[in-house]
C-alpha cells in the first residue's frame, strides 16, 4: 500500500507552484477545464504529494481535519519548511528537540493544510 496526501487548495495553478518553491520538485498537471488546473502533481526524491482545487474536490472545511506528517532527511531542510509554512500560516506547536533524538514541529501552511514536520538524526 502506498500513502499519498491529497490536499485541496484554491487556485491550484498557483498553490502547486507555492509548494513547489517550498518542497523542489516537479509538477505534473492531470487535468484541467480551461485555464484551470483541477488536479495535479507535486513529485518531489519518490514522494508524490497529490492537489486538487476546490472546484473539483469541494472540501467541506479549509483543511478538513487532515494532518501531513512529513519525514525529512536533514535537519536544514527540516528548519528551511518549517520556517516558510510558519511565516505564511500558522505554528500548532513550535519546533523543539523530540525525545526521538531529533525535532518536531506541527505548522498549519497558509492553505490551511496541517503539516507535521520532522527530523529523525541517525
């Protein structure tokens, strides 16, 4: 079984783009009407992150309740997300160093979309 988020998002043409700068990676369009993207795709090292608009998803509530727990690979690239989803959104709990032997962090980004960030050292 494989896991993947779907995120729904206004004006997915620009919020895939918004990610992109956040994650890298590549964005893959699925489907549009018009000049309106209703489904595409962020692959970022294996991972895929799936969007859709609202206009095809029809979310019930701007986040709709759904966390993304994110696991990432260094510490810089851990700091360098968190820093940008807390200065556009909102900091659920602060970063601070887990009894993991590594950090966590719980950001809602400025789509409302609820990340849990963290960063496992080896």
């Amino acid at each position: 079984m494989i896991a993947q988020p779907f995120i729904a998002v206004e004006n997915c043409k620009e919020e895939i783009k918004y990610y992109q700068s956040v994650f890298g990676g590549e964005i893959v369009i699925l489907r549009r009407q018009g000049d309106i993207v209703l489904n595409a795709d962020l692959h970022v090292e294996g991972a895929s992150l799936k969007f859709a608009d609202t206009q095809a998803a029809k979310p019930a509530v701007k986040g709709d309740y759904v966390r993304v727990f994110l696991k990432l690979d260094t510490e810089e690239t851990f700091k360098r997300i968190y820093a940008e989803f807390a200065g556009s959104g909102t900091v659920q709990t602060e970063m601070y160093e887990a009894p993991f032997n590594g950090y966590l962090a719980i950001v809602t980004d400025r789509n409302g979309v609820c990340w849990v960030l963290s960063y496992y050292r080896d």
